[in-house]
C-alpha cells in the first residue's frame, strides 16, 4: 500500500497523471514561446490542450492533427503550406480558429486542401481565412462538425484547376454556417451528406456552382447568398431537403440558373428570391415538391418545369418583370399552379375577393417556341411576337391546357 502511494506521488510530481487525468495546457507557438513551430507544439500536446499560435509567418506544411486539441491564432497567424497541404485532422473534438492558411497548391494526384478532416467527430472550424488553397475546407466520413465564419478565397479561372471552397463527402450532422466563399470550383459542395445544414453563407463569382448538392437527403439550407456564380446552384438525386430564405441572384449565362433542380422529391422550396438569373427554377424529373411564397423577379425564364415533374405545387409565389414566367417542354402538365401573383395577369375581381376570377396562362407561345429553336429569341420584342401570344391567350391551341393559375392573386403577395 505504501509503495502504490509513493508511486502515485511520483507521477504527480512529475505531472504525468493517469490517463483521463491530465490537466489542459496552453501551450505557445512563436518565438520564446514553448514551441518554436506548429509541428512542435502538436508533438508535445496532449489531449484538452490548447496550443496558441502567435503572429508570424509560420512555412510548415502536411500537420497532423490526431489529438482533441484547440490550434488557435492568436493575431495575424499565418501557416504557408508551401503548395503542400496544410492541415490533416484526424481526432474527434479538435478545434482550428482564427489562422490564416494560405498556398495550398493544385494537384492532380490528391485533393489537398487547407484544413481537411478525416474520419473525425465534433470537430470545430471557426474564423479561419483560407487563401489561394485547391480545397478550401475538406470533410469526408466526420460527423457533428460546425463549420463557421470562414472566410475561403480561391483563385480559380478553370473548373478542372480549381477545388472546392467548403467541400463535404460522406458526412453526417455537418453545420456549414456564416461563410465567405469565392474563387474556387464549387463555393460548398455537399455529396452523400444527411441531416446537414448550410446557413447564412454567401457564395460568389465561383467557376460553377455557388452550392452544389448531391445524394444528400434530408438537410437544409436557409438564408444563403448565391451571387454571379458561373452556373447557380444545383440540388440533384436527393429527397426530403427544406431551401428556404436563400437570395439567387444574377447568375447569368447561357447555361447559368438561380436553382436546378434534378431527380429531387419530397422536398420544400419556400420565402427565397431568384433575381435577375438567366433562369431562377429549373425543375427536372422533380415530384412532391412544394414551392412556395418566393419572389421570381427580373430573371430570363422564371420557372422551367419539365413535363417529368410530377405532383408539384407552386402556390403564393409573386412572379414580378420575367421574360418569360413559366416554360415547359409539353403540353401535358403534372404539376399545379395557385393563387401566384403575376404582373402580366389582366383579369379582374368582381367579388373583391383578392383573387382574379378569371385563370391565367402564364406560359407564353413564344415561350414554346424559343423551347424549340433558341435563336428565336432575336424576335422576343417584334410586333409579330405580341400579336401570336395575344391570339394564344384568347385561343389556347399550342400552350399546355393544364398549366393555369385558376386563382391568380390581384396583389403583390408580402
């Protein structure tokens, strides 16, 4: 018994405790601190440890991080990967805040990046600045991490030069909330994700898509900005997804749209706005979907909706200086239109009940024509073009018959 308590002093003196008893330390990175380099300081750190990395410009590169540690900057802390990767994180409860990462080269061989997880739980990526990085943040097979208030610029011209700013693979309960992303391939790209959620980001002048999602169900993604990326955004393969209060705006060209949408179901799109989108709605082969309350304002097409859409709603949607309101490919309709505003109706309400007692049509017949031959859309403002979508409204023969609004609202809808 003596003995056992000898050794126990011992251990305690020495400040090696048994496992699960050590203390946290801080442990400083810098000059006449504790270590004089990352890679140093992640050597001696222990589990709960918080290594504090001071301003300087530190050229390290491939650290790994396979300890629950907080790596903090503190200042302007700069770690330059040298065109390697820069940090690899493979432990559960490993925070990384407010470093500034930068050089993390192209490859064509591995997908580098600046922080990347792998295989990890309740990890914590908060206000970092990541510049010139092939990936920006990587999550693959991790699950419960937030990721928060980075800011991610790339400087991507090609989609085969360029990674993606916030990039998720095989992950599960992944918060992507409050970021910045620009310049890179996709700005957040989700692949076989559930239950994720992406809030508050603003993604911009990426290469393709400002978000891009695939065989993901069951997350949500809820006041975002997506601006002048070079093709939208895109939601495909996936079912049960809530898109609510996101701004698509100005993604312009001849490929580009606010939202497409591709072999998606039972999912809700509601109180966003598409503007000034060369289309704001592409839907393909999308069913069960509501689509509701948004603003589709000064796009090209509003709303393209394929005839393989099936059992969709589009109801108290204000459809406000388009083009075109809605295209489609058929004259068979599957999905349903009601009580939509749209500033083209011409009707009227006689029994003032906020509703136009007259249908609307908002498929035009030069929609359908340009459908067919885009280079008719040179004539879009001719008086020959005024004349046929004037006799199609009052002789419907081309336009799909089932496509109506039979309730359009008189007013804007708030």
């Amino acid at each position: 018994m003596r003995r056992h308590l000898f050794v126990s002093a011992i251990i305690l003196v020495a400040g090696i405790l048994p496992s699960g008893t050590v203390s946290a330390r801080e442990i400083k990175v810098g000059p006449g601190g504790d270590a004089e380099t990352i890679s140093d300081a992640l050597v001696a750190a222990h589990d709960g440890d918080r290594i504090l990395v001071q301003s300087g410009v530190y050229h390290e590169s491939e650290l790994l991080i396979d300890k629950s540690v907080a790596l903090v900057g503190v200042g302007q802390a700069i770690l330059d990967a040298g065109g390697r990767q820069a940090l690899l994180i493979t432990a559960d409860s490993v925070s990384v805040i407010g470093l500034l990462i930068r050089n993390v080269q192209v490859s064509f061989i591995e997908d580098r990046a600046g922080i990347k997880v792998d295989g990890a739980n309740n990890c914590r990526i908060e206000n970092n600045r990541l510049e010139d990085t092939f990936f920006g943040i990587y999550l693959a097979k991790s699950a419960d991490c937030l990721v928060r208030e980075n800011v991610i610029r790339g400087a991507g011209q090609r989609e085969t030069q360029s990674g993606n700013g916030i990039h998720l693979w095989y992950s599960r309960g992944v918060v992507v909330e409050r970021n910045s992303i620009s310049g890179h391939r996709d700005g957040i790209y989700f692949e076989f994700v559930e239950d994720g959620t992406i809030r508050g980001n603003t993604s911009f002048q990426n290469v393709r898509y400002g978000l891009h999602f695939m065989f993901s169900d069951r997350c949500r993604y809820e006041e975002n900005r997506f601006e002048r990326n070079g093709a939208g955004v895109a939601v495909m393969y996936t079912e049960n997804v809530e898109m609510t209060g996101n701004v698509f705006e100005a993604n312009w060209g001849g490929s580009s749209y606010g939202l497409l949408l591709k072999d998606i179901s039972d999912s809700r799109i509601s109180s966003n706005v598409f503007l000034g989108n060369s289309t704001g709605l592409y839907a393909e082969g999308v069913n069960r979907t509501s689509i509701e309350e948004n603003d589709f304002e000064a796009n090209g097409w509003a709303v393209r909706i394929m005839a393989n859409s099936t059992d969709n709603t589009f109801t108290r949607n204000n459809f406000v200086r388009n083009t075109f309101d809605v295209a489609t490919n058929s004259r068979n309709n599957f999905s349903s239109f009601n009580g939509n505003f749209w500033d083209n109706y011409r009707g009227y309400d006689l029994d003032r009940d906020g509703y136009g007692d007259v249908p609307f049509r908002p498929v035009r017949l030069f929609s359908q024509i340009v459908q067919q031959n885009e280079p008719a859309l040179m004539l879009l403002r001719s008086f020959f073009v005024s004349v046929l979508d004037h006799v199609e409204r009052i002789i419907p023969i081309i336009t799909p018959e089932t496509l109506v609004d039979t309730s359009p609202a008189m007013r804007r809808i708030p």
